[in-house]
C-alpha cells in the first residue's frame, strides 16, 4: 500500500495537445475562402425604364472580340483606357461620374467581358453596365439526324440515324 500513496500519479497531455493541432489543422483545411465579387447592375425587369446617365460610355463587343467605342468608332484593345481616359477627363470637368455600358455578343469571348470589367474597376470606381445581345433565336433546334450529319459530313443521307431510346 505503501508504494502507491508515494506514487506521483500524473497525466501526460502530449496526447491531447496532438489532437487539438489536428483538429485545428483539419479546421483550417475545410474553410472556404471567397474571392472579391464585382458588382454588376443588371436590369430588375424588361419593361423598366432606362434611367438616364448624361456621361455614359457605350463598349460593343462582337463574337470574334472587335470593339465598337460609342455608335461606330472602332477601337483596339490597347487603345480603349486612353478613350475610357479622355472621357472620364470630359465627366471631370462636367462634375459628373463616367459609367462604362458594356454591351456584349453572347458567344463573345468571356476574357473580353473580364478585360472591360478591369478598365471600369480602374477608371470608374467600378460602375459598370453589361447587356448580353441573346444568340439567335430564329433558327430552330437541329434535329438528332441532322446534328449527326453536321458533326460528321462524311456520313451521307442513306446513313440511317440514331434511333430513339425507348424505355
């Protein structure tokens, strides 16, 4: 009896401390990070009012990325934050602020919306607008038969198309 009463009876928490970095490592393993958002003004309806910005600046983007600066100025990518710059000087002096229209073909590619979105968030704080021209809606779908043949022009017309899956 003697030899358990001089005993120092001790815990090791080597243990525990191990467990806790684990779980503070596994913590900040799992959290998720966001990135910054830029902010587009987007229409609420189609039957809203436009309102009125007296120093708008109109960017038109095609399907094959050529710019368009107001109605029919054409410009290249190099050149456009020098007229984004001498248009914001213009607002300057009218004491009003510049706010980029981006009006973009649907099948434009999407580095050209991220290159205006960088020019606006450079020139003017941001205030960006972006209208989608919508894809052509005035052809029909192709149909199977036809998808086949366009993806294989080699196939003739006796090539029988796929038949339908039935249940």
């Amino acid at each position: 009896m003697n030899d358990l009463e001089n005993d120092d009876l001790a815990v090791d928490l080597t243990p525990l401390i191990d467990v806790t970095f684990m779980l503070v490592i596994f913590f900040i393993m799992t959290m998720s990070f966001t990135l910054p958002v830029i902010d587009f003004n987007l229409p609420q309806s189609s039957t809203a009012k436009s309102e009125e910005r007296p120093y708008t600046m109109r960017i038109s983007v095609d399907a094959q990325g050529n710019y368009t600066v107001g109605a029919d100025t054409k410009a290249t990518k190099d050149a456009l934050p020098e007229l984004i710059a001498a248009e914001l000087q213009k607002s300057t002096e009218a004491q009003h602020e510049l706010t980029l229209e981006l009006v973009i073909d649907a099948a434009a590619p999407s580095q050209e919306l991220i290159h205006i979105a960088d020019l606006a968030r450079t020139y003017t704080q941001g205030r960006l607008v972006v209208v989608s021209t919508p894809i052509d809606s005035a052809q029909p779908a192709a149909t199977p038969a036809q998808a086949n043949t366009q993806a294989n022009p080699q196939a003739g017309a006796d090539t029988p198309a796929p038949a339908p899956d039935t249940p």
